[in-house]
C-alpha cells in the first residue's frame, strides 16, 4: 500500500482510446480517463450516454473494440473481470451481484479460495470481513441471509465484497439509485473514509446534487464521448447540466391551478400479501382534477400495490376506493380504462408494452374493442394504423412508421407510446409508475410537460417515483409510503428534501412539526 | 388380523428394513445426483437415461469380464459423459433444459438398449454376471457395498457443498451466476464440472440396479425411479441430509406396499397398493415443497454481458 505523495498522488488507472461498439450504436468513442488515488471521480451522464458500458469494459464484463487500460502501471488483461479483481479493481453494480439465498459471510468469501481446497476457512474470512467492516465503519452482519437485508445493507455487502478483494480501485454504478437522502449520506461517508485511506473512487450518476456532494472531479459523457472533465469545485450545475444534455435544460414549471372535484379517492385501503405485514394498510388519498399527487417512499413499501390496485390488477382487502364519485367494486383493468384512468406502467418493458408486436398493435392494446378498430370481431387493420399515424405524430414518436416492431424502440420513445396510448383520448386520473425511468433528460422533459398539459387539461395525475426532485417538481401535494402506510398529503412548498428522507424512513413523529394541524385529528 | 397389527408385524420386521434399505439406495443416488445438478441451476430431466445408461454399462464391463469395481467405475464415466452432453448443450449454448434433458433420457434408454442389443442379438432369457453380496452384519444392516456407499456419498456431497470452497462456489452459481462472475469464477466451467458430477452419481444409481439389487439386465428396469428423484429433491429443498430422508420414506411406502399386497390376500386390486407410494409422495411433496426455497438460478441460462 503506497501512501500517495504530497501535492499530485499517483496515477492508479489510465484508460485511453476506449472505444466500443453495439451494432449501429458507438456506445463509448474514444474515451480517455485517469484516475488517482485518493480521489473521487464522477461520471456524469444521461441514460445512454454510455457510463455503465464504459465501467464494465473497465472490469472486464465488456470487450473494448479499441483501446487499453493500464491499473497501478500494469496493462490489463480485457474481458476478465478475475483480471480486473487481481488488479485490485472492485465494482459494485447497479443492481446487485449477490445472491439472495446466501449469507453475507458466503457472498464476500466465494472466488476468494482456490477451489480444491478440502475445507473452507471460515474463521478467518470472519475475522477479515469483521475487521474491514469496523475499520471503515460498514455494519453487517456475517450470517445473515443477503435476501433478508435492507437495499442500504445489501450495498455494504457489495463494498465490502470489493475491499475483501483488496480493492484499491471502486467502482459504483449509480449507487444512491435506491437508497433514501439519508442512507445515501452515509455512503458518502464511506466514501470519504475508502479515499482517505488512498483507494480511489469511481461513482457513476446522473444526479447533479450527488456530484458536489461526494466527488472531486467530474467527467461528463454525452453520446458515448467525453465532453469534459472538470474539478468539482471549479464547476456548477448549469454548466454540468448543459454539457450532459447539449443545449441548456429549463426545469418544469407547473402553473398554480386551484384543484377541482376528486377523480380518485382510497378510504382505508388494505391489501393483505400472502405473508407478513399488509402490503397497503389502511390507506388514505384523494387525487382530485387539477393536482399531482406524489407518491414518496423506498421502492416496496406499497407503491407496487398501490398502482396495481388502481390499475385494477388487484382488489382490495378492506377499504372503499372510488373513482369520480362512484365506487368500484370489482375493478378489473379494462373496467378501469372505461373509468378514465390512463396508466404508465412501472416496468414499460414487462407491463407496458409487448416488445414483438408493432407499434399499432400497441397503440390500440388497451381498445382494440372500439367500433373505432374492430368490427364483428375483425380488426380494421386501416382505421388502426390511420390512428397510429396520428399519435406517432402528436406524440413525437421515433420510428419507422406503425408497422415497426416496438422492441426496435429506444426508451424514450417507448414511453412516448405509451404517453400517447394512454393521453390520446383524454383521461380523467393518470396513474404515472416512475414516468421517467431510465430516460434521458429530453425524455423526462417531454414526459413532465405531457404530465403536467394532462394536468391543466383537467386531469388528476398520481405520480409514483423513486426520484425526488421530480416529485418535488412536478406534484403539487405529497404523500409518502412506509410500510404500506400513506401519511396526509403534504403541500409540495412546505416540506423539505430531508423531511422526505426521514419520513421514508418511518420517522413519522416529524409530520407534527410539517403539519400540525391534522397530525393532532389523526 | 386387522388391519394395524399387520401394519405393526411388518415394521417389526428385519427383513423389511433390510429390503426399506436396498429400495432406497438408487433413491438416494440418484437424487444426490439431481440435486447437485440443480444446485449449480441445471435442472436435469436426463437422469432416466443417464440411470439406464449406467445400469448397462456397469452390467456390460462385468459381463465382459471386468470386476465390480471396475463396472461402477464404467457406469460412472458413462453417466459423466452423457452428463457433459447435457451440460454443453444447456450451459455454453444455453438450450431450454427441459427440452434437452427429454432428449438426453431419450439418447440414454436407446442408446443403451442399442448396445445391448449390439452385444447380444440372440439372448431371449437375460444373461446374468455374479452380482455384489451383501456384508456379513447382522439384520437390516447385510447390505452390499454400494448401498454403504451411497449414504457415505449424502455425507460426502453435504460436506462439499457447505464446507468448501468448490461447493460454495456451485451453489454461488446455481444462485446468482452473474454475482459468481463478478467475482471471478467461471461459470461455464462450474456448471459443466457439477452436472457432469451429479450425472455420474445418476448412473451410480443405474449401476446399483444391475450389480446389486439384480444380476441382469432388462428393458424399462430403471422404470421411472429417475422422475421420483427429480420430486424426491423439491421435497428436499435441495439439501442433501433431507434427499436421504425423502429416499427414505419414499422407500418405507414402496416395502410397505409390497408386503401389504401379499397380506392382502388379493382382496383388493394389487393397483392400489402399487399406487401408495406415488400417492402419499405426491401429499408429502404438497405438504413440504410449498415452502422450499429453490436455487433462484435454476433452469436459467446464464450469458456472460447480458442482464
């Protein structure tokens, strides 16, 4: 371990020329990075831009076309991720490498002996995984299940899993994707810690506000380049904002309107889940015309049913929910769709949209029942098609025109389908699952100014998402889930990112403070 | 007599335990087999005839005058070989594995009723070889060397599935191969090594049924005792002490069952009891299965760079 010098510490990796090639798509073009120990390097892009493909030729999930990688001095071996541990890189995936059925203690320790050996040893892979997790403050315990740990616990694993291996060099892929502001701090935290002891750190986002939290030098990728490297401290976010995205970006703006009658209201809503706590228990919510609500919380905590119930895949257990005024008994997911409810599926991929069918056969999945597409049980493959055209054009739709195949579809004119599917005919409550996943920022643009028009138009719209800045943006009230529980809507301007935190951490004692009034009813 | 002192006389008895032991020892095999397979996330439906296989070929070596030994041996490269074919068309080429694992128990029985035939086109009555003897211990314990071998082996597969690192590593790629990969471990390579592991233990099984429990080899004698272990491992959740457990039970219903057809006296149908074993297997698989927790790989094909 070499204590880095006084003034320029060394150089731990150099990547020059990296060049990479999917098909038509150049994912990464002529990208040249290094990196230096104890430092903390960003890599700040849009979805796409090719972060991830970059990292994982670094750690040798990927062959580079063109192209090497030199670590601590040493050229690496491409395409061996065992090349890429030995060197003393670790990477920690966006979605974790573990395996759920496993302990902790097994999930740090395989690959880690040579394979014949008679006997595992155990006590010492203990004693290490015990001693790294004290020394840079990464609580775990060895034996539990990884399936049984919380998100924020699972990524200690994974860190840990990297500095086991002696890893001088970490990678994190878009690592504070699932953790809450506060969960996230502490990574930081970690961070801080990993590169006062000299490792050096790569951590991937497109979070702005995470960029000047943890990092030292910035490089942004824009369409598979690197369009500047900059140190944190010299730059701000317009500028960082401008040089992802190529132009400069407005963020949404929604204009004040005065919310009108209710189109969704959830008394006392409980879905019971096969085992354990209810997945929603005793939810309470009103959308009314003329509002977003936002749905604020940890990913699990009942959103999934939350959207399922009121796409009518589920029913409830107890509880009453109505729609503009009436209530629905047996909802089913047509029945909801005649009620005016449009829906934006989680998952655009598994529930959205069928990747091998064509873009007008999609179009019209949710009414091919209309007299308007079929007649005696035949479709009118014409007036379909005539339809698909239109929305193609309202909605800006990239393709080969309604017959394409929609898996040949990027994401975001995925979405921009479904937009249209679900907006064309004017719906009254728009249930919006996590709107702009994985988009980039022109997507989310287009999907915010869509969302909040439907909004002015009359529509109520629930706004289901992970990412707060987009909640705060966009909803005029928020709620969030814990638990399967809902606090009362909380007024956009009166709380706070951090508020928001410690709510999706269950600490509800706070609502006193953010809304006295109905806390004391409640 | 009624009913439950016959029920009482029969589990008293030396003999049945003696016979409880024997039925279950391919039982115990052969699931031992699958299970190693499935632990590294290659579900196997090759292992009706990689146990065919096995029992032909160990019988053959020793009607070509080998020793035992060296026909236990034989029916486990056998099984091996078949298992590696299985193994490449599933891992590297990533085929459905249900669709191969029929094809392989297809290949298997032909195969070697093929090479039988081959040898011995004229045989109308089977030709027998001088089979195991069982030890000289007193009681339920006179069983021949294979039986003591295959509950030695459950010890064996349990240590080195939990206590070293190449179990670790199987069960790391029945369970996540991407996390294995991102640790450096070939996947490939592992889960080729465990099926061709587990389908040497499969034709193990085979073997028992030529050079212990019979002398002979015939048509169908594997008899859908390959489909049973692939049940006897849900109802095992995948553990090796449990696998012995299932065999064992499985075992007790199939010697009850004999014996009670011969008490019986032919009043009822014979059918009945044939069927008791697969009955009260398929309760005990819906009393237990429900609550196992499968290797979450199984039956996924895992390639390298995609998610």
């Amino acid at each position: 371990m070499s204590s880095p010098v006084k003034g320029r510490p060394e150089v731990v990796l150099r990547l020059a020329g990296i060049s990479k090639r999917f098909g038509p798509l150049l994912a990464n073009d002529g990208i040249s990075l290094t990196l230096r120990a104890g430092e903390v390097l960003a890599l700040l892009g849009e979805n796409g831009a090719g972060k991830t493909t970059l990292m994982n030729i670094l750690f040798g999930h990927y062959v580079a076309d063109e192209g090497t990688i030199e670590a601590f001095g040493r050229p690496l071996p491409p395409g061996s991720p065992r090349a890429a541990l030995e060197a003393g890189i670790g990477m920690v995936h966006q979605h974790f490498t573990l395996a759920d059925n496993l302990s902790v203690l097994d999930n740090v320790a395989v690959g880690t002996e040579s394979l014949w050996r008679w006997r595992s040893d155990r006590g010492a892979a203990r004693r290490r995984l015990l001693d790294l997790s004290q020394r840079f403050g990464l609580e775990v315990r060895p034996d539990a299940l990884v399936g049984d740990l919380s998100v924020g616990e699972r990524q200690r694993v994974e860190i840990l899993k990297a500095l086991y291996r002696d890893a001088r060099i970490l990678i994190l892929d878009e690592p504070t994707a699932v953790l809450t502001p506060q969960e996230s701090a502490g990574l930081f935290e970690t961070l801080r810690r990993l590169t006062a002891d000299g490792l050096a750190v790569v951590f991937i986002s497109h979070k702005m506000n995470e960029v000047f939290a943890a990092s030292d030098t910035v490089a942004v990728l824009r369409a598979g380049k690197l369009v500047a490297t900059h140190a944190t401290a010299s730059t701000d976010r317009a500028k960082l904002a401008e040089l992802m995205v190529g132009r400069s970006v407005k963020p949404p703006a929604p204009a004040p309107l005065s919310p009108g009658e209710p189109v969704l209201e959830l008394a006392g809503i409980t879905v019971a889940s096969g085992h354990g706590r209810p997945l929603l228990d005793g939810a309470d919510l009103t959308v009314r015309r003329h509002q977003v609500v936002g749905i604020a919380g940890v990913s699990g905590n009942g959103q999934t049913a939350l959207a399922e119930l009121v796409s009518g895949l589920i029913r409830p257990d107890s509880g009453k929910l109505s729609l503009k005024g009436s209530v629905v008994e047996h909802g089913d997911p047509a029945d909801m769709v005649r009620r005016g409810v449009a829906r934006i599926p989680e998952d655009r991929h598994s529930a959205g949209l069928v990747g091998t069918m064509a873009v007008w056969e999609n179009l019209i999945a949710e009414r091919y029942h209309d007299s308007a597409f079929s007649r005696f049980g035949v479709l009118r493959r014409g007036a379909a098609k005539t339809y698909a055209r239109e929305v193609i054009e309202e909605f800006d739709v990239r393709c080969p025109g309604p017959d394409a195949r929609t898996q040949l579809l990027s994401g975001g004119n995925m979405q921009k389908l479904i937009l249209g599917r679900t907006l064309a005919h004017g719906p009254d409550l728009i249930l919006a699952s996590q709107p702009t996943r994985g988009l980039d920022i022109g997507a989310v643009s287009y999907v915010h100014s869509r969302l909040l028009d439907a909004r002015a138009a009359g529509a109520g719209v629930l706004l289901i998402s992970e990412d707060l800045d987009e909640i705060l943006a966009l909803a005029d009230c928020v709620t969030v889930a814990y638990h399967g529980r809902l606090t009362p809507l909380l007024p956009h301007d009166r709380v706070s990112v951090s508020q928001l935190g410690l709510l999706m951490a269950g600490h509800w004692d706070i609502l006193r403070d953010i809304l006295p009034e109905t806390v004391d009813a409640a | 007599m009624d009913f439950l002192s016959i029920i009482l006389d029969i589990l008293l008895s030396a003999a049945f335990w003696t016979a409880v032991l024997r039925i279950a020892t391919p039982y115990v095999l052969g699931t031992l087999g699958e299970l190693v397979c499935e632990r590294a996330g290659v579900l196997n439906l090759g292992i009706e005839g990689i146990m065919t296989l096995g029992a032909m070929a160990g019988w053959m070596a020793v009607y070509q005058g080998a020793d035992l030994w060296t026909g236990v041996l034989a029916a486990a490269a056998c099984g091996a070989l078949l298992g590696l074919l299985h193994a490449a068309l599933t891992v590297p080429l990533g085929l459905s594995q249900h669709v191969t694992g029929i094809g392989v128990t297809l290949l298997g029985t032909s195969l070697s009723y093929f090479v039988y035939r081959l040898v011995l086109p004229q045989a109308s009555t089977p030709p027998t070889i001088e089979p195991f003897q069982p030890l000289a211990l007193p009681g339920a314990l006179a069983q021949t060397p294979l039986t003591y071998l295959a509950f030695l082996l459950v010890a064996v597969v349990a240590y080195v599935l939990y206590r070293t690192p190449v179990g670790l590593a199987v069960r790391m790629v029945g369970e996540n191969p991407a996390a294995a990969e991102a640790q450096g471990l070939n996947v490939t390579a592992i889960r080729i090594g465990a099926v061709m592991a587990g389908s040497a233990l499969m034709a193990l099984a085979g073997a028992f049924l030529t050079l212990s429990a019979f002398n002979a080899f015939f048509f169908n004698m594997v008899n859908g005792r390959g489909w049973i272990c692939i049940a006897l491992v849900v109802f095992a959740s995948w553990r090796p002490g449990k696998a012995l457990l299932g065999a064992l039970l499985f075992a007790v219903f199939d010697a009850l069952q004999l014996r009670l057809q011969q008490a019986s006296g032919g009043i009822l149908p014979y059918q009945l009891f044939l069927m008791m074993p697969y009955l009260l297997s398929i309760l005990a698989l819906v009393l237990v299965a429900r609550r196992a927790s499968y290797p979450r790989a199984l039956m996924i094909p895992y390639r390298k760079g995609e998610r």
